[in-house]
C-alpha cells in the first residue's frame, strides 16, 4: 500500500497544510510518496524531502505547472494514479480545484475534508456545518481524499540530513491546452498568513466598515497575529475575499482567536471552532460566538477593542 500526498508550495516552500497531510497518510500506513509540481520547485521538493515518515520525492518541474493550473495537474497525477491506494492533499483551495477533477477521471467517489482516520478505508468529516461528523468508508480501489489541516498536527523534519527522502524526477504529463497561467498579483503584508498564524483577530458584521477594521489591525500588529473576517464582514465590501473565515473560507485553529463584532454564525463556527482558545467581545450578551467562546466580554467593541490594544 503507498500513499501520495500532492504537496502545495510557492516554489520554494512548503505549504503549512501539506506537513499536515503527511500525519495523515502515516495514519493510513504504507509509503508515502509526495509529489511536488509547478515551475522552478525544486526548493520544495528538498523541503518535502526532509518531513518525516517521508519515503520518496517526486518532482515534475515544468512550465505546464505554473501557477498550480488545475487542468495540467490533473493529467499529470492522472499518469501515476494506479500506483497508489490513496491520493491526498490538503482541504484548501488548492487541493480542491484539482481533487474533484481528479475523482471524475478515475471515477471514484471524493472523500472531503477528512479530520481523522480510523482505518485505510474508513475516515471521518465533518457534516452539516460542522455540527455533526460522518464516518465514512470507501470500497474504491483508488481512495482521493482531501485533508482538513486542522483535524492533524504537523509532521516533523528529520533529525539528520541523511534521512532525507530521495529526489525523483518526473516527466511531465500532457499539456490538455485546457489553461494557461499568464501571471498573478499577490496581496503583501507582514502580518502571518490565516491558515498558519498563530494569533488571529477576527472582524464581523459589528465592525460596521472596513475603515473600521483599523482597529483590529492595530491589535493584531501589537500580537504578531493575523487579521480574518466573517462571510458578513467579507460580503459587506469590508475586507477581501482572502480574510473570510468559515465553512465558505478558510478553515483555522489557532491557539488564540479573537472574534470582534461576530455574532456567531454557524458558517463562521465551523471554520474557527477547533482553536485552542476562544475570546468573543460583542454588545449583545445572547450572541451564538459566546457557546464556543473560552473568555467573551459584552461591550462595545469601540470601547473594548483600543483598550486592549493599549494594554497589550
């Protein structure tokens, strides 16, 4: 039995969700293999090579794989697709532009967001929002499962140099002239990344606009965190896309969360319930985010909000 875990980088390194959905293939057993696609990667395939339990590195460098396209990823992981008994790859939106049209081609049935493994064909995810959680077994011989980070702690380097897993080449697949990556213009900020920080200040519909938001950008500057939003914040024209938190967003657990201005939708809760500690500060004592909360204050968040900041 072999695994093959599809490693999400930048080119030069790993992803935080791809050591996540290391643990995750060593849960299921066997060998596992990682490949690393796209165009001058091979800086993450040395970084795939040093995760533990890591037995093999495949590379395919080539210009099809720019910008992750998922058209050309397919057919690649299509070409080496018989020799595993499972394909993972992180729950983000990379793993799921590419997964759904991997099942298709194979024609198996997709396992999403898996947060444990109980055996090599039985796992569990969430359902229903998070509120309940399915096991789910898979009688396919090919299993495409996609890996929700949060449900597995990140697998570790090995301890010498010479434990690295061995590099392996990969021709290219197929170019289906299906896409072509032209270029991309990338948001900067020096605030940590959603999905791996370890702090993170939330804004909701209560913040009332994205001028406000202000105010917990000076806050998450003072923690070293990042900054997220509820879907009602992000739909509002508050923030972009990218600082959407939820069941829609970006699935987090970090060990602090700071939600301002939420009221707790259940949307919102699935993609925020699993971190460590949980601080709500909202007016309205009967707000859904004080059921999950660790620590909740009822005051107006224009008054709590710089006070904290102050303090901090």
């Amino acid at each position: 039995m072999s695994v093959l875990v599809i490693a999400e980088h930048d080119g030069k390194l790993l992803k935080p969700g791809t050591t996540n959905t290391v643990t995750a293939a060593a849960k299921i057993g066997g060998d596992i293999v990682v490949l690393v696609a796209g165009h001058q990667c091979a800086d993450a395939a040395q970084a795939a090579a040093k995760i533990a339990g890591v037995s093999k590195v495949l590379l395919a460098d080539s210009p099809l794989y720019a910008g992750g396209a998922a058209e050309n990823l397919t057919a690649l992981i299509q070409t080496v697709a018989a020799q595993y008994s499972h394909i993972l790859a992180p729950a983000t939106g990379y793993g799921k532009n590419f997964m759904p049209r991997l099942s298709a081609l194979l024609d198996v049935q997709q396992i999403s967001d898996i947060s444990a493994v109980v055996s090599a064909d039985t796992f569990v995810r969430p359902i229903y929002a998070g509120n309940a959680m399915a096991t789910v077994q898979s009688t396919d011989k090919i299993k495409v499962i996609t890996v929700r980070a949060t449900g597995f702690d990140a697998a570790g380097e090995v301890e010498n140099e010479g434990g690295s897993a061995a590099v392996e080449n990969l021709a290219a697949g197929p170019d289906t002239g299906l896409a072509k990556f032209n270029g991309q213009e990338l948001s900067k900020s020096d605030r940590p990344e959603l999905t791996a920080a370890r702090i993170i200040v939330s804004g909701g519909r209560g913040m009332g606009s994205g001028e406000n938001f202000k105010i917990l950008e000076a806050l998450a500057d003072k923690l070293g965190a990042a900054v997220g939003a509820s879907r009602a914040a992000v739909d509002s024209g508050y923030v972009p896309n990218d600082y959407q938190v939820g069941q829609t967003g970006k699935i987090v657990a970090p060990e602090l969360y700071i939600a301002v201005g939420i009221s707790g939708a259940i949307q919102h809760l699935a993609g925020m319930k699993d971190s460590k500690v949980i601080i709500a500060i909202n007016k309205d004592p009967e707000a859904p985010i004080f059921a999950v909360a660790d620590y909740w204050l009822v005051e107006d968040l224009f008054k709590a909000v710089p006070e904290l900041t102050q303090q901090v």
